[in-house]
C-alpha cells in the first residue's frame, strides 16, 4: 500500500515537472513574440556597452521584435550580472557579458549573488587586448620608467579598474613588475579611462575601444599592449612581452542568457548573433574601434569559461588577490 502511494507520489511530481517545463518549450517554437532586453552591468559608453548597442541594432530584423539595452552599473558588473542570472529563463532577459563577472568575479570573490552555473553562454561578440593607459602629461615615456615612479611614490600610484577582469590583470602587472600601483574601482572601463584623463588616477589597462576614445582626446598615451604581438592600430605601441613582461591577456565580449532556457531560443540567439557579427557593415564597426569581431558556439564559450574559471581563482589564491 505504502510503495503503491509512494508510486503515485512520484508520478505526480513527475507530472508537476513535465507541466512546468511545458510553457517554457511553447514559448521556445514562437521565440520571440516581445522586445528583448539585453542588460549592459557597466555604464555606458564602455565597450560592453558599445557591442550590446550594436547587437540591439542589428537583432530586431532578424528576430522580427525590438532589442533594448539596459545599463545597470555597479563595481564588478554583479548587479547587473545577477538580475539576468535571476531572471526568468525565457530569452527575453540577456546579458552582454564579459570576462570580468563571468570569470574573474569567481576567481576574486569569496561571495557572489550568483554562480557560473546561473547563466547559460550564448556566444562571443569581439575579443580585445588591453592597452595601458597614463594621462599625457605623466613624465614616464615607458613601462619600465612608470613602475620605478610607483615605486619612489607607492602612495601616489595608483590604477582605475572598472570589474574583477582588469583588477586581476593589473595585480598580475604589480607582480610581474615589482609595481606598487593601488587599486581604485570604477563602474565603466570609460570611467577608469576618464579618471586617468583627469589625473585622478594613475594608470589603467582598459579595453581596445575606450582606449581609442581616450587617445582620440589627447589626454591620454599609451605604454604597451597585452596582446601576443603589435595592434595593427597602434603599430608604435609595444606588448608587455616585447618589454620582457611575461602578461598575454584579451578580453572577449559574449551574450549570455539566464540559466534554463529553452535549447531552442539558445540556438536561435547564437545563429543570429553570428550573423550580426558576420555583416560587412558590423565588421568595419567593430574593427574600427580596434577589436576583433568573433562569435562561437554556446558549447565552445562554456568551454572556456569552465577552464578559464579554476586558472584565475587559483592565481587569485597563489598571489593572495581579494576583493572582499
């Protein structure tokens, strides 16, 4: 009697499952039917930003609805971050990502409002190396001449970094370097960008497009590069690796859309995102700003989050980095 009531006990949660499942999988065969909104956790201007921007451009005729960007800053991207991660897993809350939340928030934090397994990958936008920045005026012509100023004034240096992916990053730099540079944190990679054009801070590495715009203004010049060779944009501009500083780094740009949502509305995203990506017009957009348009799979952008993930929270161990 009991195994019989049990029996029947499971098969109504079974059923409770299958029915909760079944709007979802509905939904996902007339995806979209409403606007979607693509949430941005950094201000904007940044370069998270101006790639969300154009991907709500460009989606609408494809998806037949209207795309929206949604700036939620906060230090780290983790409001943002964790309202899409929270959000119903519909494809109709997403989130333009970067390895800042997605990566090094995990590496960095020993709390988090959300996971790795909150959010589900959609794909890549563009990849970018980073440039480091100092305000014109700064009297170091060279890598090496701005760490020995940080350390004759440890007290006076200082670096803006806008999540966990340029902190990190930057803190890696002091290592490599023997550089005493202090972090300050900012909500925007264009934030960082504006505090070292106004003196506030001293240096930052930011990401290829905001540190075009800040080289634009001529209040900005950039030391070096993270990337394994020359930008092609700023061919005089040396790696770190020329400099005999063994720091390779890029930062990527994806989509990414709240845990559980239909396979199907992910597959679809990630086809028309590559097709975004692959338009003449968006090309010459984003390789304007001196970032490499690039999408993938949703199996292959999962993939290096799950490597990428360990690596950074292990050096954040190793090198003792916090960031609470």
């Amino acid at each position: 009697m009991r195994s019989n009531q049990g029996f029947r006990l499971l098969l109504a949660a079974l059923a409770c499952t299958a029915a909760a499942a079944q709007p979802l999988a509905a939904a996902a065969a007339d995806y979209p039917v409403k606007p979607i909104t693509i949430v941005v956790g950094y201000s904007a201007g940044g370069g998270v930003d101006a790639m969300a921007r154009i991907v709500a451009e460009k989606l609408p005729a494809l998806l037949g609805q209207p795309v929206v960007v949604e700036n939620r800053p906060s230090v780290g991207a983790i409001v943002g971050s964790n309202f899409v991660a929270k959000a119903k897993p519909d494809g109709y809350t997403l989130l333009m990502g970067a390895p800042g939340p997605i990566i090094f928030n995990h590496a960095i934090y020993s709390k988090l409002p959300y996971g790795p397994q909150d959010l589900t990958p959609i794909s890549f936008v563009s990849d970018s190396p980073l440039v480091l920045l100092v305000n014109v005026n700064n009297p170091a012509k060279n890598v090496q001449e701005l760490v020995n100023q940080s350390k004759q004034n440890p007290d006076k240096s200082n670096y803006g970094a806008s999540s966990a992916s340029f902190q990190l990053i930057t803190e890696l730099f002091n290592r490599k370097t023997g550089a005493k540079f202090t972090h300050i944190p900012y909500k925007g990679a264009n934030d960082a960008v504006m505090a070292v054009m106004s003196g506030d801070v001293t240096m930052t590495l930011a990401d290829a497009g905001p540190a075009f715009t800040g080289m634009q203004s001529g209040r900005v010049k950039a030391l070096a590069v993270t990337s394994a060779v020359r930008m092609k944009d700023y061919p005089n501009v040396p790696t770190l690796g020329e400099l005999g500083i063994d720091l390779k780094a890029s930062l990527w740009i994806g989509l990414l859309a709240p845990s559980g949502t239909p396979p199907e509305i992910i597959k679809r995203l990630q086809e028309e995102v590559a097709k975004v990506v692959d338009m003449p017009d968006v090309q010459k957009k984003i390789s304007g700003m001196s970032v490499t348009p690039m999408s993938n799979t949703s199996e292959e952008f999962a993939k290096i989050i799950a490597t990428e993930i360990p690596l950074w929270r292990q050096l954040a161990q190793d090198n003792n980095i916090k960031a609470n």
